[in-house]
C-alpha cells in the first residue's frame, strides 16, 4: 500500500492549532540548554537512549488512534472521572475540511487532508489493479469521512461471535449498548425538511434511546430512490421493514444515517469527542502521530516474565517535540485495519519472518498481526438515467453545486440535503439458493443464517471514478445499484514496507478466491436476481447476472453500455460472452450476462 496523496500532516498542523491542541505535553522549556541558548553537545538526553525508557507524561489509559472507536473508548473511559485518559490521533481536527459536515458534501472528502488515500498492492486477481482504500486521517477517523450509512448487524452474527468464545459480543450483549449510544431523530424536525418525502423513512423508537450518536434520514430523496426500495421487494423478495435495527437484518427501507436532526454528520468527533472534551480527565492530541508502543524490559529475574505494552512514543507534529507516554494500566491500539498491525509490526509484534525482513527484532511473535483482513467487496451497475431520477445534475456544473450548497445552508432544502445514497436493501438467501449459485462454501463456512447480500441504490455514477471500461459523460445523468458481498470469505493482508510508521503500511485486499477452486464468494453477490424501478418515469431495469470469476472485471463495462434493447456478443479473457437486454412492458429492460 502506498499513500495516493504526497501531503504531510506537519503542513497542515501549522494551520490546526485548536483548542484541542492547547494541553500539549510540555518540556520544561524555561530552565532548558534550549532557554540558555547554550551548544548541541550540552543538550540533556532524550528518552530512547538510555536501557529504561524516559516517560515525559503519564495517564491511566492511552488511546493510540483517535478515530471512530478510539473516541467512543475516550469517552466511555473518562465518564467516571476515575481515570486519566490520553488520546493520540495522527491526522487534523476535521474542520480543516468542513465538507465533511454536510451530507452532499460527502463527494468532496476523498484524497483530501483527512483522508490517508491509501492504495492497495497491485491484485492479481483484480487483473493486477491497485485498488483505493479510502480511510479517515483525523478526529473521528473514519466515521469523519464515511458514507453515513448506520446499520446493525444479524443477530445471529454477534450470537455466533459469543459461541466462538468471545463473552459479551452475544447481540443481547450488543443490541443494549446500540441502544444506549444512539438516538434517532424522526424525520419532520422543520418545516423546511417534512416537506421531503417521508414514505419509507419508517423507525422503531424501542430500538433508540438518548445516547450521542445522532441518527436521521436524509433530506431530499430522488424518486429513483423510492423506485430501488419498491423494486428491492418486487424483483429480489426483500421484504420493506419498519426498521432495519433490531437484529432481524433482512429488508428494505430508507436507511438510517449518521446524522442529527438538522442534517448535519454525526461522527464519533461530533458526538461521543463532543460530550466528553471539557472533562479535565482526557486529553486528545491531533496531528499527534504514534510512532511505536513502549515494551517493557524483560525482567532481570524472572526469565518467564512477559513483555507488556507500557506506553507509546509519539510527534507532536505542531511543535515538533517527540514525546513518550507512560500508561499506567493500558494502551489501546484503535488505529484502524491497516495502521493498527503496522504499529503492532513496527512495535515487534508479529509474525517474526515479517518483522525481521525490515530488521526488526521480535518482542512478541505472533503469526495472526497483519493476516486475516476482511472487507466487503462491491460491484457496482451503472445505468443512464433521467435528469429527475438522478442527482448527478447538482454537481455538473460550480452553478449548479453552488445553488444546491446555497439552498443546503440557507434553508435546508435541495439536493445537497442527501447523501449520494444512503438506502439500501438486505437479501437473505435460502440454502438452496446459495447451493444454486455455487456459494456452497458459504454454508461450510457457518454463514448461511444471516443476510448475504447488501444492495447500495445510489442517485450518481457510484463509484466516484471511471472505471478502466467506461467513464461518466459529462451530459449524462446516472443512477447506480451496487451489490456488497456480506458474507465474504477471502482474506487479504498488511504487511511493512519499513521498520517506520513513517511509510504506509504495505496490503493486498480481499480478493483471491478461497478456496482457490471454489468460485468467489465475492461473486455471489453479483449472482442475484435485482431489479430497480426509477419511478416517474416507469423505466426499471433488471439485472440476472450470472458471472464467472474472470469475467467480473468487464462487468462494468458491459452493464454500464445497457440503456436500449440489444444483444450482443463481447469477448471474454475465457472467450465470448453473451449479452441479452430486452425492453418489455412499462419500457422494462431486462439484461443477461451468461458467462
Ligand atoms: C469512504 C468510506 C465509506 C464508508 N461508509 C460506511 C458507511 O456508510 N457505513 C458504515 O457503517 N461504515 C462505513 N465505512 C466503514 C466505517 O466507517 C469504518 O469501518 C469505521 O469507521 C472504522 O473505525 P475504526 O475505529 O476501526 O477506524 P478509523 O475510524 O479509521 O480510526 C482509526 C484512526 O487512527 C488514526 N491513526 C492511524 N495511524 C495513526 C498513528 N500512527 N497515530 C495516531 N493515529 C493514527 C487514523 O487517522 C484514524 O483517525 C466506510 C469507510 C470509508 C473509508
């Protein structure tokens, strides 16, 4: 992996001196060989040169990572008073890119400076791409710069978690905790915003309390949108639910956002950071990058005795100081999929053939660090669409965006009122049906009692990005339907390119096959009958998509050609394809892909 974007955080820390960064760790500047203006040669030591590490700060607990979870575990850690907290986050406060607050402004996040704009090693099964992987470099991480979608998970998943030895993960355990920490604000809070459509922007109050995550609707809703949530029911037989979080899982609706009741993003900075930041017991640091865990010495005495994690070295990139952080009782690795085994790498934690491939000496050897990555692939249909039934016209032009940025912030109105695409359908499937498409891999793997597949609906050409077959037109307005794969069985890795946390960590995504001769799980999620109806306009379409492995990267292509009744043959690496689209009653059209 490498990073997309060459923009160093000191940069922006110049510009990101808050409130927040007002409790630095301090040295004692005054009676310094610094304040006294004397020689290099006189200065004191610093810790890292001497057997025992020099701590220049202690607290109870130390966060490294202050994104979605780490602000969550700051705050549940402070709540009794009883504990000092230090929380460390590598990346800036997120109001350097005040887009993030704003649901429309969502488009605008990626490769900008709170995102890390990672990208994947080439994939050999992806025909050697190097894919992005998009993660939140800033207070909040992740939930900073997401898609605002909130969802539970099946019950039976956390309930398995439990029978896997795992106490406290049983979803009665996590069902009371997504309670407490969540509550959802009923979608006709002003004038302005009941006067967008309200049908399927159904809830279960029971499922809420008054926690701080604020939950919401968007705002506007195209009508394609409603025409996904009536199609989801009619061609896939997902069922239109009251409410997608009570453990059921299975269904369609309008989804719940990470939103508060005047539209605006509830990140785990805006909400669990926010009730907690006055208390005198936590301090957060941004534009603090952790650079390794401290590991105590082993023990003169006792050759038994085990390594423990006992603090954490870090830049304070505002004033350039390194400090080490004592934690009296824990420190919590909260760094997110790739940067947390990279710490635990670079710390000596590890698999030892990886650690000592870049000259680190192993402190813990632990083969699981770094392995076991799992990720929801996704595939996305392009289609053309009517002006109407599509946002992408808000964005075509700066007029254009400016008039919707305009009615967004001076009356809370227009299409900047909504994410690109925030409602989405889950499909369970019979064990038949998962037989029936070669997925039987899923059943062995105990996966069969949950949803498999998550169908995105979004009013844009989703992804973001041309593909290598096709790009958006400037012109055209699109609409796009993405199948996720929820039961993915692939894994992938993070592995160094360095002894430093300086350079990113290296990892290949989940896509190879596993087992190697069983199709794809991945591509399970592609072989599923769906059909969207974008209402006014009463054209629907219906995909039957039946794939094989190497065919999947020109699906893109070929489906985003489908706008008229056609049928074709296009070449395939394994040889011909064969296309069928037909338009039938109500302008229906129907598109076969048999590989
Ligand atoms: C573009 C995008 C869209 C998504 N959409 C959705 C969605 O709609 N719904 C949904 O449920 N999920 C979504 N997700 C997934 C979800 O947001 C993440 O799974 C979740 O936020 C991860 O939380 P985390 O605490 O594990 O990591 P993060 O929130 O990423 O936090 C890790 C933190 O550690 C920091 N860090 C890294 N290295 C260091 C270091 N050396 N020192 C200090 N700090 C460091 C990072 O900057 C970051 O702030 C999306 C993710 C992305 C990237």
């Amino acid at each position: 992996m490498r990073y997309l974007t060459a923009a160093k955080a000191a940069t922006y820390a110049l510009l990101s001196f808050s409130s927040i960064a007002s409790a630095w760790p301090t040295y004692n500047l005054h009676n310094s060989q610094f304040a006294k203006r004397q020689g290099p040669g006189d200065l004191p030591s610093q810790g890292g040169q001497t057997e025992e590490p020099v701590f220049n700060e202690e607290y109870d607990f130390i966060v490294a990572g202050g994104g979605t979870a780490g602000l969550v575990l700051a705050n549940r850690l402070t709540e009794s008073g009883h504990f000092s907290v230090l929380v460390l986050e590598a990346g800036p406060s997120p109001e350097q890119v005040l887009a993030y607050e704003s649901p429309g402004g969502n488009q605008f996040i990626k490769g900008s400076v709170i995102d890390w704009g990672l990208l994947t090693t080439p994939q050999e099964h992806l025909n050697n791409r190097t894919l992005q992987y998009l993660r939140g470099r800033t207070l909040g991480g992740s939930s900073t710069t997401n898609g605002l979608y909130y969802a539970r998970g099946s019950a039976s998943v956390y309930d398995h978690w439990a029978k896997l030895g795992n106490p406290g993960w049983s979803w009665n355990d996590v069902y009371r905790l997504f309670k407490k920490s969540t509550k959802l604000n009923a979608p006709t809070s002003t004038a302005e915003l009941s006067a967008f459509s309200q049908e399927y922007k159904t809830f279960n109050e029971d499922a809420y309390s008054d926690g701080p995550l604020q939950l919401g609707f968007q705002g506007y809703v195209p009508p394609s949108t409603e025409g996904f949530v009536v199609a989801c029911s009619e061609a896939a037989d997902i069922p239109i639910v009251e409410d997608l979080n009570l453990g059921d899982g299975e269904g369609v609706k309008h989804g719940t956002t990470t939103m508060d009741s005047m539209l605006r993003r509830s990140s785990s900075y805006d909400s669990f950071y926010q009730q907690a930041r006055n208390r005198t017991n936590l301090k957060v640091l941004h534009d603090a990058p952790v650079t390794g865990i401290v590991m105590s010495k082993p023990s003169a005495t006792n050759s038994t005795s085990k390594p423990r994690a006992i603090g954490v070295s870090y830049i304070n990139q505002i004033t350039g100081f390194v400090s080490q952080a004592r934690a009296r009782n824990e420190v919590i690795v909260s760094m997110g999929a790739f940067h947390s085994p990279q710490l635990l790498m670079v710390s000596g934690i590890g698999p030892a053939d990886e650690l000592e491939k870049v000259g680190i000496t192993p402190v813990v050897v632990n083969e699981n660090v770094g392995h076991h990555l799992n990720d929801h692939s996704v595939f996305s249909i392009m289609a053309r669409a009517q002006d109407n039934a599509s946002t992408t016209d808000m964005s075509r032009t700066p007029q254009n965006l400016r008039a919707a940025q305009e009615a967004f912030y001076q009356n809370l109105t227009g299409q900047y009122t909504a994410p690109s695409g925030v409602t989405n359908g889950f499909q369970k499937l019979s064990e038949q049906q998962l037989r029936d498409i070669g997925a039987q891999a899923v059943i062995d793997a105990g996966l069969a009692n949950q949803t498999h597949i998550e169908y995105l609906f979004e009013s844009v050409w989703y992804p973001w990005i041309p593909t290598p077959y096709w790009a958006p037109l400037s012109n055209d307005s699109y609409i796009s339907v993405t199948a996720s794969s929820m039961v993915q069985l692939s894994r992938g890795t993070v592995s160094l390119r360095s002894a430093s946390m300086s350079d990113p960590p290296s990892s290949t995504a989940t896509t190879t096959p596993t087992p190697p001769t069983a199709p794809s799980e991945l591509l399970h999620s592609s072989t599923s009958a769906l059909s969207f109806a974008t209402r006014p306009c009463r054209a629907s379409l219906s995909a039957r998509i039946l794939v094989k492995s190497a065919l999947v990267p020109r699906l893109l292509m070929t489906t985003t050609k489908l706008s008229s009744s056609t049928s074709r043959r296009i070449p395939f690496p394994t040889g011909m394809l064969r296309v069928r689209t037909r338009c039938c009653r109500r302008r229906k059209v129907v598109l076969w892909i048999v590989g």
